[in-house]
C-alpha cells in the first residue's frame, strides 16, 4: 500500500479520488481544498479525510505522493513544496502557468529522487495502444500530414464551468484539450516545430481563445493545428494521420478509425479504463517498479507548444 494525499477537489480532482480509492494498492491518507465546505461533502460522500491545511498534509510521514489538481497557476510553487516535504507527484496538466514556470518545475524534479507524473490518461489508454501499433505497422504507408482538430460548439462545456477555465492565462480549449494530443504527438514523433499561428481571442481581453489556425512540423512532416469555438455543431474533436495509403482518426477522446480509399473501419478496442492504468502506472513508479511514465519533461514540451500556439 502507498500512502496519496489529493489537494484540489475541483471536477477532475473529485473524479479521480474515487479510482485511487478502489485501488486494492493505494490508501487515501486526506484530502484539501480550500472550499472547506465542498471539502466536508465530498469528505462525507467518499470516506476520506480532510486536513485543515496543506502544511498538515506534507508533514504527515503517512503521505508518500501527492495528486496536484488545483488551477495551472498554482502548480509551480505547490510542486515545489510537495517535493520539498520528500513526496512523490502526480500533476494535473498543464504542468505549469508559463514556459519559464514549467521549466522551473521539470529541472527541480530531474535534481530529487522522487516520482513525478502528470496526468495524461490517452497516453495509457486503449485507442493510444492501438494507435501506435498501426503505425508501427505502417498500416497507411508513408505518413504525409498530421492534423488536430477541435470543434467546440461552447467553451467552457457547461460541466466545467469554474472561475478559470475561460481565462486568457490559465485556460481555452489550446490549454486544457489540445496538451492532451500534444503530449501524444511529442511521445510518437518527436518535439514539434511551431512554424507560425493565429490565435483570436474575443473583445474581453481577460477571455480565452476562440479560433487557433497553426502550422508546423515534425521531421519534414507537416503539422496542422486548427481550432473553433462558438460554433453551431456538436463537439468534435480528432487527431488525424494521413498516410500514403490511407488515414488513422483519432476521435473524440476514445474511438479509433483506420480509412484507406475503399473503407472506414472502426477499431475494436480494449475496454480497459486509462486514468486506472495512469494511476496504476504511477503506483509501481513509487514502488520500484519499472513502467513508462508521463513526467515533467514531457509536460516541459507540452506547454513550450501550447504557449507558442497562443502566442
């Protein structure tokens, strides 16, 4: 059993506390927010332990790692405290605020003998497994253009409504769906190259993005960022790889298509859970154990070409 403590119980906090907690291997030793009422619910609802204050919590020799999953602006300093109390860390993405912030994050992490993780769940995913043993088959022959696509008919969707996820500094779908692919792409190809891009942005100058047009390049491949917000048409968002003989889709977070000039075939996946198998991941790292880990490199790269999408 290793001890996690969780601070910030906000939407994807609060989703994530119950799979730690039916981990047969990770006991939840308490929980922060600071909505202390929001705390004592969902303290109430799934059995666990508030504590008063973080302090508490990184003094408490029973928490060996901490889930970070407070607004990307507080990352930076909360991360540095959590592996200054000697725990190991799993961080929401974006890893951090700014490029420099991210940087600051990554090269402390490389100078501590600590786990760090970020939660990126495609990247244990079904579809993502599956994705690259098709290219790894060259199952569409040469790949000649990747494209990442998101239609968003509004932003924020109204389930994730909070104080900042339509913020021009913290939030906008660049941020918060775009890093997903992101990190995928970076994992599969290499680093990318941002050539140039167009981000608008609405009269309200505090607001988040509502177009991105942007090109770049992996290795002589070209790359094709393109998002919209405010459109008249259901959300729909895919990475798509196209190839000399034929194109892989992507789509909206977990279905996977193979396309060549005859078909459509959708992939049949497994129907294992992701964030499970991050969060499993995670566990075996703090163990010992060796495993593939998206870390704080990885989430370095990530936001380098976020921040340069938005210019």
């Amino acid at each position: 059993m290793i001890g996690i403590s969780i601070i910030g119980l906000g939407a994807i906090g609060e989703r994530l506390l119950p799979i730690f907690k039916d981990h047969n291997e990770i006991e939840i030793i308490s929980v922060y927010d600071i909505d202390q009422e929001k705390t004592i619910e969902i303290c109430d609802k799934y059995n666990v332990k508030p504590v008063a204050s973080i302090s508490e919590m990184l003094n408490d020799d029973a928490v060996q790692a901490v889930y970070l999953a407070v607004p990307p602006k507080f990352h930076k300093d909360l991360a540095l405290d959590i592996m200054n109390s000697g725990k190991h860390i799993l961080c929401e993405k974006p890893l951090a605020n700014t490029i420099e912030e991210a940087e600051i994050m990554m090269e402390f992490a490389k100078g501590k003998p600590l786990i760090n993780g970020m939660n990126f769940p495609l990247y244990y995913g079904p579809a993502y497994k599956k994705f690259k043993e098709m290219l790894n088959e060259k199952k569409i022959g040469k790949i000649k253009r990747i494209e990442l696509n998101g239609i968003f008919p509004d932003w924020p969707r109204k389930w994730q409504i909070n104080p900042w996820i339509d913020s021009k500094d913290q939030g906008g779908f660049v941020r918060e769906i775009f890093t997903h692919f992101i990190q995928l792409i970076h994992d599969y190809f290499g680093l990318i190259e941002i050539n140039d891009s167009n981000a608008v942005y609405p009269e309200d100058p505090k607001k988040s993005e509502i177009d991105i047009l942007a090109r770049g390049q992996i290795n002589n491949i070209p790359l094709v960022f393109n998002g919209m917000t405010g459109i008249g048409h259901k959300e729909d968002l895919k990475l798509s790889i196209w190839g000399s003989e034929g194109v892989i889709e992507f789509v909206n977070w977990r279905n996977l298509f193979l396309i060549n000039r005859d078909q459509k075939i959708q992939i049949e996946l497994d129907p294992y859970n992701a964030t499970y198998h991050l969060i499993d991941s995670f566990r075996k790292a703090v163990e010992g154990e060796p495993v593939q880990l998206v870390d704080f490199e990885a989430g370095y790269h990530a936001v380098r070409i976020v921040e340069e999408l938005l210019g």
